[in-house]
C-alpha cells in the first residue's frame, strides 16, 4: 500500500465521564482491572495501530486520570460533560490535520483487543465510508444503544430513547468508531440536544454521516470483548477475563500455575519459566519473578523481585528483593527496603524492614530486623530483635559477616557488631562489638524517667497502687 492510500490515524479515547453506575467516589476509567485503570487497556489496544497522536477526554477528576496516563498520550479537558458528541467535538478542537481517520474508543471497555481495532479500521478504509462502527449481538443488550442499519445509513437509538420496536434490537453499539476526519467534524457541527438526557450525542453524528457520505458497521469477532463496564458487576467480570488471560499466557510461557482459580497475577507482572506458583497467590505491581522458583502457597507479593531458584512460601512481600536460591517463609513479611541476598533465609514469623541481608545470612525465627545491615554467613538466633527506634529517630544497625547471635538477642541502634562475634543467648547489646569477640549479659538498669512519665502522675499511680 502506498502512504496515500494508508492516512494517519487520530485516536481519541473517551474518559471524562462520572460512570453513575459505578456507585462511585472515584471516576470509572481509574477504577483497576488486574491493576491496570481501565482506560489504559483502550490505550494499549490502540498503541498497536501506530497512531500519529492519541488523546484522552478527560474531565470527571480529570486530574487523577492524567496522573495515570502513559507518556504517549496527551489530556483533553472536557470541562462540563455534556456528552459523548460534546466531547469528541472537544478532542478535534486539538486536531489541526484535515485528512485521515479518527478512532474514537470508549474508555470503558478494557477487553477491546488490538485485533479489533485493526479490523475497524481496516474495514473503514477498504469500504471507502465517511463512518464505521464497531457492532455485537451479546446474550444481553439492556442498556446499550441499538443499531439499526440499512442502505449505507446507520441509526444509533439509546435504549432510554429506543421506542418498543428498537428495543428488540440485538445489535448493539459497543462505542468504537472509525469517521473520516472532515466527515466528523461536520456532523459534530450538527448534533442537537433532542433526547432524554438532554447531551450532545456522538451516536447521532453517525446517522448525519450517513445520509452525506455512507456509514457502515463492523461486527465483532469475538463475543468476550463485548464485556463494557458500567457498574461493578460487569467490572468484576471484565477483570475475571482479563485475569484468566493472564494466567493462561503465564502458563503458555512456562510457568506452572497449580490453581488458576485461587492465583491472582496483575498484568504488569513478569514470572520466569519453570517457576510454580501455588494456591492463593497475589502477585501484583511491579513484581518480577525468577525461574526455578516456588512462590506460594498463600503469597501476597507487590512491587518485589525474587531472583532465579528463590522460594517465597505464606509469606507478604511489599517492595523487597529477594535474592537468587533465598528461602523466605512461612510467615514472613518482608517491608520495603528489604533485600536479601542470594541462598539467604528469612524464616516464620520475621519481619524484616529496609534491610540488607548478605549471601548466605539467615535470620529464620521470629525476628524484627530493620534498618540493618547483615554481611555474609551471618546467623541470627530466633528471637533477635533490633530496637531500631528511639521513640525519635530510626538508627541503623551494622552486623558484620560470620556474626552469631543468641537467642533473645536484643540490638539497641545505633551499633555494630564486627566479624565474626558472637553474642550469647539473652544479651542486650547497646554498644558496638568490636570483631571475634563473644559478647553476653543484660545491661539494663534504671537511668531516669521514662518519656512521658512526669514526677505527679507517678505519684498519682503510686497512691492508687
Ligand atoms: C455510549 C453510547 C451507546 C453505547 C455505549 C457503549 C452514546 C450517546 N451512547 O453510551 O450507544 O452502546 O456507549 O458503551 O455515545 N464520556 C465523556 N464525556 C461525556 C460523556 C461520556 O468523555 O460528556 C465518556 C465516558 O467516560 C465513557 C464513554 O464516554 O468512557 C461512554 O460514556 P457513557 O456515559 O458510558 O455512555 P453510555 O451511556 O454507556
Ligand atoms: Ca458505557
């Protein structure tokens, strides 16, 4: 094909709606599927047409909408939201170009696939049409617009609009369409408010096109892309589709998921091959998982990267690294900050926070470390905790490699302990130990009052006492 016979596309996708039947403090399109807002999938379907520019109606808080645009799109603010006509009317006063198509997308109808796209606007070019429309017959049409067509004309109806006879119409309008672009802009110029809400509706501007230059529809391939959003319930059954998806190209890439139905991976997750992930998983975020590794059961893990040959069992996961052959589990939970290094262990009930743990370091029992750093091969006994904070400020403690902690061992930051010592069962330590030495005893003893603690309500204690 020569360029003149391939014309750029505008793409405009519409996000500025309220979506009143999301019963909703938050604008539909951020409301997430899998963790993605549901106006970034109609985005990402759109990228894979190469469109010259895309632009995104924003308007019902519209600032949290652009906040979570792609870099690739750019903001059209729809003040007042007086319709679907209104607002693609706002998007072309944006557009200077006076040739090639406009892709107009709904924001709410995250299953659209690229497929699609591209057969809408394939079929808008080789039929040689002012307009085309993106059209389905799903099991249940209430509340979508009917289409009726006939001759080259193409007749949107709302279904509060839709006399009784339209209303048996299956074919609906999934709020997908191809216009040429001087085509749109004229009709767009003759859209009137004449219906029930009183909106400038972008589906009559089909109708006008129509009469002037042909209008034609294209009918959807495959059903599952019909799901729209419009309340919660359809949103959960979007997501459920999108979920499955997700896990099926997981599975297809390699990775062995034990129980799709309990396993729940967010789209922007990465898992390596031969990794098994087990019943009840949330992987969510920015999460990326080795290969080799065992990850569940029962692991909730956001914005964590786990390294090849790693395990991470009934345990939570929020912005930590987990290094290559690392155990961590059951019962762990790793803040952020963390990051273990490669065969090292975090065992149950740990909590480990904005900590270093070196090569071969274990801290396997019931232990809080934060705002440490542990060298390699060190070990830390069950029940050693750090007291990283003063009531004031957060200081950090330094263990150096081969260091051995007893059982008990409480660590008053700031302090280092050198290579190689070693710390007896039960010792408090609150300064630093220098290397290779044993160090043991409680050194606590009363010094003064504590923080809060006036001399008067002492006194009021003891005479109740
Ligand atoms: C629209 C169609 C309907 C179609 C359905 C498919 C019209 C008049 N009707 O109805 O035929 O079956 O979509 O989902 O277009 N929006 C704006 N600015 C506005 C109004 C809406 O940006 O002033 C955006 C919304 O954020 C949403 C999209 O346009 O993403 C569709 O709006 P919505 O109110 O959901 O339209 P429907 O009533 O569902
Ligand atoms: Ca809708």
């Amino acid at each position: 094909m020569t360029p003149a016979e391939n014309p750029p596309i505008y793409a405009v996708v519409l996000a500025a709606g309220k979506g009143t039947r999301m019963r909703s403090n938050r604008a539909k399109v951020l409301h997430t599927l899998c963790g993605v807002p549901m106006v970034n999938y109609a985005i990402g379907a759109i990228r894979s047409l190469s469109p010259e520019r895309t632009l995104v109606v924003v308007g019902h808080q519209a600032e949290e909408v652009r906040a979570g645009l792609p870099p690739d799109t750019e903001p059209v603010l729809q003040e007042e939201q007086l319709g679907t006509g209104h607002a693609v009317r706002v998007a072309l006063g944006a557009i200077e170009e006076e040739d090639g198509i406009l892709l107009v997308v709904n924001g709410d109808g995250p299953l659209i696939s690229d497929r699609t796209l591209g057969g809408l606007v394939e079929r808008h070019r080789s039929a040689d049409v002012g307009a085309t429309v993106l059209v389905a017959e799903p099991p249940d049409p209430t509340g979508l617009g009917r289409v009726i067509e006939d001759a080259g004309v193409v007749r949107i109806v709302e279904e509060r609009d839709a006399t009784v006879e339209e209303r048996e119409v299956r074919q609906v309008n999934l709020g997908l369409y191809a216009f040429g672009l001087p085509e749109i802009r004229d009709a767009l110029g003759k859209l009137e408010t004449d219906n029930s809400q009183g909106e400038l509706y972008l589906t009559d501007a089909l109708e006008i096109i129509g009469r002037e230059s042909r209008a034609v529809t294209y009918r959807l391939k495959d059903l599952e892309e019909a799901n729209l959003v419009n309340d919660r319930a359809q949103l959960a059954r979007a997501e459920e589709i999108l979920r499955r998806r997700i896990l099926d190209a997981h599975m297809r890439a390699g990775v062995t998921v034990r129980d799709p139905v309990s396993t729940h991976i967010e789209a922007t997750v990465e898992i390596g091959r031969d990794t098994v992930i087990l019943p009840g998983t949330f992987l969510r975020g920015e999460t990326k998982i080795g290969a080799d590794c065992v990850i569940g059961p029962s692991t909730d893990l956001l914005d964590t990267v786990v390294g090849d040959g790693a395990s991470v069992e009934h345990s939570v996961g929020r912005g930590a690294g987990v290094g290559a052959g690392a155990k961590v589990g059951p019962f762990t939970y790793l803040r952020p900050g963390t990051i273990l290094g490669t065969d090292s262990k975090v065992g149950a009930y740990c909590e480990v926070k904005n900590t270093k743990v070196g090569d071969g370091s274990k801290v396997p029992h019931l232990s809080y470390v934060g705002d440490t750093e542990i060298g390699e091969r060190s070990n830390l006994g069950a029940g050693t905790i750090t007291a990283n904070y003063d009531g004031v400020n957060k200081n950090r403690t330094r263990i150096g490699d081969g260091v051995f902690t007893g059982v008990n061992t409480s660590l008053i930051a700031p302090v280092t302990i050198g290579d190689g010592a070693y710390l007896g069962a039960g010792s408090v330590i609150n300064k630093d130990i220098p290397p290779g030495k044993l160090a043991v005893g409680m050194p606590a003893r009363v010094i003064r009052d504590a923080p809060g603690n006036d001399k008067q309500k002492r006194t009021r204690d003891e005479t109740e006492g």
